[in-house]
C-alpha cells in the first residue's frame, strides 16, 4: 500500500504541474520508503540493457529543427539545474525502450556531464505510462540516491551508467 501510494505520489511529481521543491520532497519520502543509498539501487542502474541511442544535437537551434527530438522540459530546475531546455529522443528512435535527453544552456549550448548536469540516457524512456513507472523505477530513483542525496562520487557513478551525449556523432538530417 505504502508503496503504491509513492508510485502515484512519484507519477504526479513527474507531471509539469507541480514546482521542483515538491518534486524533490517526494522524490525524498520516496527513497524514504525504499531505502535511500546508492548501493540499493546500484543494481537497478546497472542490470539494465540501453540500447545505442541517437547522438544530441550539439545546439538549442539544431535540437529545435531536428523533427527527431521532442521538447521535454517538466522539472528540469530540479533533475538538470541550470539547463533551460532540454529535449528528449523517444524510444521509437532507438527501437528499444530507451531514450536520449539532451539539455540546453541559457546560450543554446549542450550541457553534458555531471558538472553541467547534463541530459543523460534513460533506459526506459518516458514515453506512455508502463514505461514511465520503469523510468521512475530505473532512471529517476536512482539519479535521486545517487545525484540528488549522494555526493559528487556517487553522481558521477550514475552517468557512467546514464551519460550524457557529447554530440560527437551529431549530423545534421
Ligand atoms: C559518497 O557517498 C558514498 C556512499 O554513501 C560514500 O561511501 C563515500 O565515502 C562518499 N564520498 C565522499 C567523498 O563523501
């Protein structure tokens, strides 16, 4: 019961109606309920299969252009501070269930890594309601015990095993 009611609590916090301060507080009561260090859910970040993903686009305006990408900007304050747009590549592209997000600075560029707080892979990418339960399960509790409530260490754990798209591969369409 205990914990199906911080399922929903978790699903509302993940709509864009509500601010990132009651995103974390129950992010928080969530990792309450479940036991909050990162070697719980150290298996959870890394006994997942992600599929290879499509590269970002190394700019605000390639990203915007690229019919590929989709803005996906809910609770970004709190899970890629700093950024002001992100973008994400559902898992359609990468014919699997995972997805790319890629997160744009104030000047267009693309913030990658744990300074940054970059966009990172998501083994279940959030698209329809079954795989946004596995993307709280596998992607967002865990950036939560690792980033949010570890320290830079466990963070940077994290996206070793969620990276950031450096944009490296990046073509134009
Ligand atoms: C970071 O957190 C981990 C796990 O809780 C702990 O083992 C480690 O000592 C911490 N590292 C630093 C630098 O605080």
């Amino acid at each position: 019961m205990k914990i199906f009611l911080t399922a929903i609590a978790i699903l509302l916090a993940c709509c864009a109606c509500i601010p990132d301060f009651l995103a974390s507080l129950t992010a928080h009561l969530a990792l309450k309920t479940f036991g909050g260090t990162p070697s719980t859910w150290m298996d959870t970040l890394r006994l997942v299969y992600i599929a290879k993903l499509p590269a970002c686009p190394c700019t605000l305006s390639q990203a915007d252009k690229d019919q590929r990408f989709i803005t996906s900007n809910s609770l970004i304050g709190y899970f890629h501070e700093g950024a002001s747009n992100c973008f994400r590549a559902p898992s359609l592209l990468s014919h699997s269930l995972s997805g790319q997000q890629c997160c744009y600075g104030d000047d267009g560029r693309l913030r990658i890594g744990i300074e940054q707080n970059g966009g990172t892979a998501d083994a279940y990418s959030p698209d329809g309601i079954t795989n946004i339960l596995k993307h709280i399960w596998y992607d967002v509790l865990p950036w939560v015990a690792f980033c949010d409530m570890g320290n830079a260490t466990t963070c940077s754990t994290y996206y070793n095993y969620r990276p950031s798209d450096d944009c490296l591969e990046y073509y134009l369409l």
